[in-house]
C-alpha cells in the first residue's frame, strides 16, 4: 500500500509523492516545510542539497523546487529508496536529484561532497532522548567541513547537545507543535 505527500511550493507545487509507510517513517509536517522554506528561502537558488534519512523525500523534492541545483537523498530502507527512484523518474528530477540506499553513517564516511543545506531528520523512535546527541553528534561532525547550513528536525522535548557547533555555526530553534526545528549556519 502507498501513501503520499503534497509538494506545497515552489516549482513542483502542488504534484504528489507516493511513498512506501513503514514503521519509521514520518513525512515532516507541512508547516515545517513552508517554516524551512522562508527561513533559508534566499539559499536554495543554485544549491547543492543534502537530505539524510530522506524517508518520503518530501524535503528533498521542496528543495529542487525551490531552486537547489542538485539533491542526493538518502536512506537505508530499500523499499523507500525504489520508490523515490520512480518519483525522481515520473517527475523528470534525474539530472538534479540522486538517491542512495545505505546507513547514514556509511554514505558520510564515503561521501566527499560539500552541501550548501543539509537536512537530517532521523525517525523520531529510532533514538531515545538520551542517546540522541550522542548518535548524530558523529554524524553532524562530520557534516561541519562539507555543509554551510545544518538543519536539524527532531521531537521538541529531545534535547541535542550541540555546543560543539557553537565556534563555527550560529544557532536557530524553532518549535511546531511536537517537532522543533534546528538551524545551523556557519558564521
């Protein structure tokens, strides 16, 4: 069974993403996107974006329509990843838009791209508040000498630890309803 999301601007708005439901995934809401798209809404042109743990591909896809020259998506769910292929495919994205089926922590390890916005949304059950911090933090280390933005999205109540950010990126929360959203941009 399928489900979808709406692309709610840019120049893909109003198409639909089908996409597989697992027990993960969670597309992010539609008032976190609008909020993505006016606080950075001056970085997407020409942009080179990245979106980690892309579940649905809604934030990705927002990102090619809102101008970003280039998306790599990312997640390690094969069923997810097919169908991101046939939306990257019926929505004729193949030249701008490229998705990888691996761990997170692989793709970082190997990747040697630098990305103008990052995007990480890990399934909110996937860690428990506790080791939040300490399961992104390598990721997020790894991301401050190839990103200019990092967006974090995670339960509001969960904090993240991310003082080691603070010498080279300033800091933005914001919250929506049970999800908050973290902005990193380098000084």
């Amino acid at each position: 069974m399928k489900n979808s999301v709406r692309i709610t601007s840019g120049i893909l708005k109003g198409r639909n993403l089908k996409f597989y439901p697992n027990e993960y995934l969670r597309p992010t809401k539609n008032i976190v996107v609008e909020a993505l798209g006016s606080i950075l809404s001056s970085e997407y042109q020409d942009s080179k974006c990245l979106d980690l743990f892309c579940g649905s591909g809604l934030l990705g896809f927002h990102f090619y329509s809102w101008g970003a020259s280039h998306v790599t998506l990312v997640d390690n769910n094969k069923q997810t990843i097919k169908e991101l292929q046939k939306q990257i495919t019926h929505l004729k994205c193949q030249d701008y838009m490229k998705s990888y089926c691996t761990d997170i922590h692989s793709f970082m390890d190997k990747d040697k791209k630098n990305y103008d916005i990052v995007y990480l949304d890990p399934p909110y059950q996937m860690y428990d508040a506790e080791s939040y911090t300490e399961n992104l933090k390598p990721i997020i280390e790894k991301l401050t000498d190839k990103a200019n933005i990092i967006c974090i999205e995670k339960p509001y109540k969960t904090v993240v630890d991310l003082e080691f950010l603070e010498n080279t990126f300033n800091l933005k929360d914001y919250k929506y309803g049970s999800s908050s959203l973290i902005i990193a941009k380098k000084s």
